[in-house]
C-alpha cells in the first residue's frame, strides 16, 4: 500500500493549532492535528476567561472543548498523541510520535506554545488560578483595590506590575536578586510608584490559602535565610516561558532563547513549515493572538499546498 501523505500536520491543540484546524478543515484540507499532553493548551488550567470575543465570561477549559469540536466539526482529525521529533531534511517531512508512528506530511503547522516557569512551591498547584496568576493582561481586572504580589525581577515582572498598579491596592515585587533585572523603560515608572513596594534578596517559599483562595506567602531572605509572611490577595509569577520547541532541535531557527524565528508572515526557516502562537510570540501571549496566528499559518499554509 503507498505511504499516506498528509497534506498539513498541526502539532498542538491550543488555540492556536485547533483555529487553524477550523480554517483548513473548512477549506476541505483534511488536517491532521496532534493535540499533545495538554488538550486545549494552557487555557485550560485557567478558570474565568473574560476576554474572549463574543463571551463576555466563560471557563477557559469550556471555551477550549468548544474550540476543540469545532475543529473536529470542520473537517480537522484530533489524535491524542505527542511528537517527540520531526525530519526536515527531506520532502515528505516525518512527525515522529511518542506512540511510535512516523507521520508524512507536506506541510507543517506548529502551535506547541510554551510553558509559564513555576516556582515549585507547597500551595502553587493548590492555589493555581484560585489567586495565583501568570498572566495580569488576562486577570489583573480581578484584583481591583486588592493586594498582590509579583514574583520576579526582569521583563515580565515589570510589565505585570505595570498592568497591575492600574488596578491593585498594592503591589509587593518579591525579587531573588538585589536589584531588577529588567530593561524595559517601565521600569522607571514602576520604581517610582509608591503604590509599588520591592523586596529584593528573596524568594517565596510558601504560598497558603484557605482552601477557596491564596491569602498569604511566606518569603525567605537569601542573606540572612529569615523567613516572614505576607497577607495577599493574589499572587503572579514572573519569573519567565520557555516555548515547547525541544523536539525542534536542529530542524528550523530558534532564538537564542528557543522561540521559533518568523521569516515571512508565519513561515518558518523550512518551506512548507509554519508557526502559530506562543510558541513564536513572546510578546502578545494571549488566546486571540495566538488564535489571530493560527488563522494566518492556516492561511499562508493552504496558499502554499495551493502553489505546489
Ligand atoms: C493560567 C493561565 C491563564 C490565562 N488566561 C488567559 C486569559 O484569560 N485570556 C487570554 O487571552 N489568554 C490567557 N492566557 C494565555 C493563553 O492561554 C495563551 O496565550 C494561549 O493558550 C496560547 O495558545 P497556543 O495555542 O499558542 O499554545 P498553548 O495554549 O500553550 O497550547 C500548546 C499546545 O501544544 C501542545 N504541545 C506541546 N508540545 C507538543 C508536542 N511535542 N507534541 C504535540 N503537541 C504538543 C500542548 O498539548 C497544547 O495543546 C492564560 C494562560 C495561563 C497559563
């Protein structure tokens, strides 16, 4: 029997991959998609989504499982599977998968997203997206004249802190070294805020709750190793992503920080290799964004099928 060649492969089912399921599947492209160990991506390790067009509230993973059966009702194949390596070398491409099969495919769409960095400490799991964050863009609205703190010192510290102080009571930066790290020019703004308090030199260890929602952390000094804890109302962890491109190694350019490198609108350095989402974006990281990507990867993917 002659090999099946898949006209695109998109690898990831978060917004980004199952949107461009829904564009080509509609385009009667018959995609194939490889969901990963995250079905429906990170939204659904969120709970209120409220900047969703067209849903003024919903649970992240309700908006995914509908994203999901849309995909699947255009036309777009789901199996549960992860890919742990792909071979550019050669037309057909090669998906290899963690269940062993070894996919052909013309194309490829990629939206494997990338990951928050967590802390690792008693009471994150429990207390995640019940008060603890890593996205104030998304939920900074929730903490109206409450107290948070941020964890972290570069970029995103900064920058979570500069949506936060337009909505918080107060912000307390908990930061490991002894002066930010970030070169963003909000830093400036952020300095000078009284709203805004920084503790350098420490670290949280703890984060406690009363079973509905964080309420308190503990913090260590990294000098003196005295501990001390905090009342709070939420808690956002900064502390940096990194995008799920292992299984890219060698095959197309990454940054120097594993973020896959656009070249032309969503191609990649490979042709017939697209990119969707968090997984190249490291600076919108948002559902629709990554959704807007994968529309584009849909798009530029199906006019280059269209020129072969
Ligand atoms: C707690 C939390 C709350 C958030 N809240 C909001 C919000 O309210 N509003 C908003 O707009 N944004 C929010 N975001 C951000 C938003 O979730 C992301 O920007 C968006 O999900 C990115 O979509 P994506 O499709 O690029 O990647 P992801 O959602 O990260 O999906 C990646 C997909 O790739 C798959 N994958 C990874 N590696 C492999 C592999 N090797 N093989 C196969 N598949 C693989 C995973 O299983 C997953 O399905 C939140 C994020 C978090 C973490």
């Amino acid at each position: 029997m002659p090999e099946k060649i898949e006209k695109t492969i998109i690898i990831g089912s978060g917004p980004a991959g199952l949107t461009a399921g829904i564009y080509l599947g509609r385009a009667k492209q018959k995609p194939l998609l490889i969901e990963g160990r995250q079905p429906g991506g990170q939204l659904t390790t969120t709970t209120k989504v409220e900047n969703w067009p067209g849903d003024k509230e919903i649970q992240g993973f309700k908006l995914m499982m509908n994203m999901k059966e849309h995909a699947k009702n255009s036309g777009c194949e789901i199996i549960s599977d992860t890919v742990t390596k792909i071979d550019l070398s050669k037309k057909p491409y090669t998906v290899f998968t963690k269940s062993e099969k070894e996919l052909k495919a013309e194309s490829i769409i990629i939206a494997t997203g990338a990951t928050h960095k967590k802390l690792g400490i008693p009471g994150e799991e429990e207390y995640w997206s019940k008060g603890v964050s890593v996205c104030a863009t998304c939920d900074a609205p929730f903490f109206q004249d409450k107290n948070v703190i941020i964890v972290g010192g570069g970029d995103s510290a900064v920058t979570e802190a500069e949506h936060l102080r337009n909505f918080a009571k107060k912000v307390t930066i908990i930061h490991i070294l002894e002066e930010l790290t970030a070169t963003d020019p909000i830093k400036d703004k952020i300095l000078e805020d009284p709203k805004v308090e920084i503790i350098y030199n420490s670290t949280l260890t703890k984060i406690e709750g009363d079973g509905e929602k964080a309420t308190k952390v503990e913090i260590e000094h990294q000098k003196t190793n005295d501990k001390k804890t905090l009342e709070t109302d939420g808690v956002f962890i900064a502390i940096g992503m990194k995008p799920n491109t292992e299984f890219l190694k060698d095959q197309i350019e990454l940054d120097e920080y594993g973020y896959i490198i656009l070249k032309e609108k969503t191609s990649t350095s490979k042709e017939g290799v697209f990119a969707a989402g968090d997984v190249h974006d490291y600076v919108y990281k948002q559902a629709i964004t990554a959704s807007g990507f994968g529309c584009m990867a849909a798009l530029d993917c199906q006019k280059y099928l269209g020129k072969k």
